[in-house]
DNA sequence: GCAAGGATGAGACTCCATCTCAATAAGTTA
DNA sequence: TAACTTATTGAGATGGAGTCTCATCCTTGC
C-alpha cells in the first residue's frame, strides 16, 4: 500500500493541466513543499545545484499560481518565498531577519468591501504585509531601522 | 514679499538635518513635489537628463525617508514612486496600467492592533496594496490576469 | 516503442539599483 | 570675501535578480 504524500494531490493536479512532471520540477517540489522556514529563489537554485537556475525561477513561478507558494515582501522591498496554506492569509515580516508568520487579519475582507463601496476601481485582490520585530530581534532595532519605515 | 512654495518647507526641514541643497537635488525635489501621476525612478532619471542617476536614485531614497514620496508595489511587483500626502494612508493600483488612487482604509488600525495583541513580535509598521481594475482598464482584462493572482 | 510537444539549462542578456572614487560644490567660519 | 570642511556628485563599474534563446532532452499518450 503506498503512502499518499501532501505532493501527490499536486502532482496530479498539475499534470490534468497538462505539466509535464519531469524530475527537475519534482525535486524543486519535493524541496519547498514543507519547508517552515522562508527561502529566495537563489538559494533554493543554489540548494537544488545541478538543476538549472532558470528551472528553478519557472517552477517557483508555476507554484505560486498554483497556490502552493506564496511570494513575501521583505521590508526592504526584496522578495522571498514560502509555502502556503492556501487560504488567505497575510504576512508578518521581521524587519530585521526577515522571518514571517501567516497571520489571519479578521475583518480586513470588511474593510476591503467598504473601498470597493467608494471606488470605481474594481477591487480583484489585496496584499498586506504587517512589520515589526520578531521576539529574537527585538530590543535590537536601532532608531534608524525604525525612522526610515515610510511604507506606504 | 517672498511668495512660500510647498517645496520651501522640506528644504528648510532638510538643512536642519545638516542636508545640503545642491542644485541637482533640488531639481529632484523640484520635479516631484506636485505630481500626481506615478513615475518610475529610471523614468525621472531620463527627465532630468544631465542629473546623474546615481543621483537620482538617491535623492528618491531621501525624499521617501523624509516623507514627501511614497513608494507603490504593482502587480507585478515592480516599484514607482508618487508624491505622499504624508497621511497615513495606502495604495488602490490597476493590475494592468498601474494607475494608483491613495486610499484610506477605515479601521485598519483596528485590525492591525488586534494582530498586535496576538503576536509576540513587536509591530511598527504594513504594508497594504489594494489591487483591481481602473475605470479605464475595466472591460480588457482577460481570465488570465486575474488566475494569476496570489498576492498574499 | 514512437511521435509530439512541453521542459530543460548554459549562457547571454535586461533591468534596476548600488558602489567607487576623484572632482566639485555647499555651507561655515573668520 | 577667502579659506576650509565636508557632503555631494556622476561616470562608469559592479552586483543581483530575473528572463530569454534555442538546441537538446524527457514525459506522456497512443
Ligand atoms: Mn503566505
Ligand atoms: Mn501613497
Ligand atoms: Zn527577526
Ligand atoms: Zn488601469
């Protein structure tokens, strides 16, 4: 009896869309599927050496429309990845070490409605990052870290 | 009688912190202070044509830590710069031209406090993009544009 | 098996931003 | 005004992130 894995319901969804599982996509998969931690898209081609860089970039892209990645915005503007939980969710980022924890914000769908009320914009989507310091960098933030947020 | 231009008062507030107005600075500041549409840093660059873009960017990083800019993540998330009113606020942008409307979201702040209560990170600051289709943009977006959306 | 078409990857390339460092200009003091 | 101190400038190099090309390879369905 074999085992069903979190990656098999993915794999088979992708290949109903018509991807091919070629073994360098897998091993990208297999390598992001359950990680905690956040990774960048460097590091992660530089983990999976012999699989190509530009592979690497395709396949991050193909998760994250697939839903099993999610694209953070650090503080300073650069990007990083992590695996999703699919529901929506938000993002608390450290300014300092940029670790991140899913957070659900209650009530932000209500405050979305109320610009899609007063705008003529059609509201499609949103993304929120919250910031501040995580428990191990705190009380290490010098002034100017906290000075130069001006971030919206 | 000296007539008092909005840009007087942050070149005053700039010499304070022992900043020095130099002529390619203040043509920065010049060119930003009362625009109204979004502007990429390479795009002001080419404007001021003989201003270096070392320069350029620079004064951009000055003028978003003073407050008289603020920086907009698009769609794609590509960065341009528009002039902030300095209230806190945040951004309505088109997924397909980038148009971007300031908007304030009533009771945030709420929702951000109630995350302060559930966390153990110390948070100072977020980020909120609000993204959809301008009045103009409306009607041509196709399946595709909105498929691809995982923002968060 | 085989064929068809998607996927790969080395390397070139683009874009954005920052850095270097010698030359220059702003502000200060006398 | 002249000298002085120091921040600022800018040409060009450099770095980083991501995309593109295209000949070759692999997966899948038949
Ligand atoms: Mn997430
Ligand atoms: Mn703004
Ligand atoms: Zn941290
Ligand atoms: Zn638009």
């Amino acid at each position: 009896m074999t085992l069903l894995s979190p990656i098999d319901g993915l794999v088979d969804k992708l290949r109903d869309q018509g991807f091919k599982i070629t073994h360098p996509r897998y091993q990208v998969i297999e390598r992001v599927a359950d990680r905690d931690a956040n990774f960048t898209a460097e590091e992660l081609a530089a983990e999976l050496a012999p699989v190509g860089r530009a592979t690497v970039y395709r396949t991050i892209k193909l998760l994250v429309d697939q839903g099993l990645l999610c694209r953070v915005v650090l503080g300073d503007g650069s990007i990083c990845y992590r695996s999703s939980h699919l529901a929506h969710h938000h993002h608390l980022v450290c300014l300092s070490c940029g670790a991140t924890e899913d957070v659900h914000l209650s009530d932000v769908e209500a405050v979305i409605d109320r610009v899609r009320g007063a705008t003529s914009y059609e509201v499609v989507s949103h993304r929120i990052e919250v910031y501040g310091f995580c428990p191990r960098c705190k009380g290490f933030q010098s002034e100017a870290d906290i000075t130069h947020l001006h971030l919206h």
